[in-house]
C-alpha cells in the first residue's frame, strides 16, 4: 500500500471512529437528560400526591363542618319559630 492510501484508509478509520464516539456521547447526553427529566417527574408525582392528600383532608373536614351547619339549622329554625316571649315589665 502507498503512503497516500494509508493516509486516507487511517483518514477514514479516524472518521469512522470519531462519528461513532460522537453518537456514543450523544446516548450519554440522552440518558442525562432522561435521568433529569424523571426526576423532575417523581418530584411533581410527589407533590401532586401531596396535593391530592390536602384536598381530600380539606373536602372532610368541610363536610364535617357541614353536618355540624345542618344540625346547628335545625336548631336556629325551631328557636325562629317558637312563639315571641312578651317581656315583662
């Protein structure tokens, strides 16, 4: 082989070579990103689960409040309708 062939052919391996390191380091750049991608994803499920848990502690104590409204209603309606006291004097 000549030198000008052992040039190209070393030319050519050496490209070879660099283009697949540059697609290799590019899956590591994906897999980075990926990793911080599903990060951020387990950190927004975790607050979102959190949310969810506030809400539902939220809608009980509201409806807790509610009955307590209700059984309080029954009671101002029966004091509404009750006959007026004269006052004395």
């Amino acid at each position: 082989m000549s030198l000008t062939k052992q040039h190209r052919a070393m030319a050519r391996l050496i490209g070879v070579a660099l283009v697949a390191s540059l697609g290799l380091s590019a899956c590591a750049t994906y897999d980075d990103d990926f990793a911080r991608i599903n990060s951020r994803l387990d950190s927004l499920d975790t607050r979102v689960q959190g949310a969810a848990q506030s809400a539902e502690s939220a809608n009980q104590s509201a409806q807790q409040a509610n009955q307590r409204l209700d059984a309080l209603e029954g009671r101002v309606q029966q004091i509404e309708s009750a006959p007026r006291r004269v006052p004395r004097g």
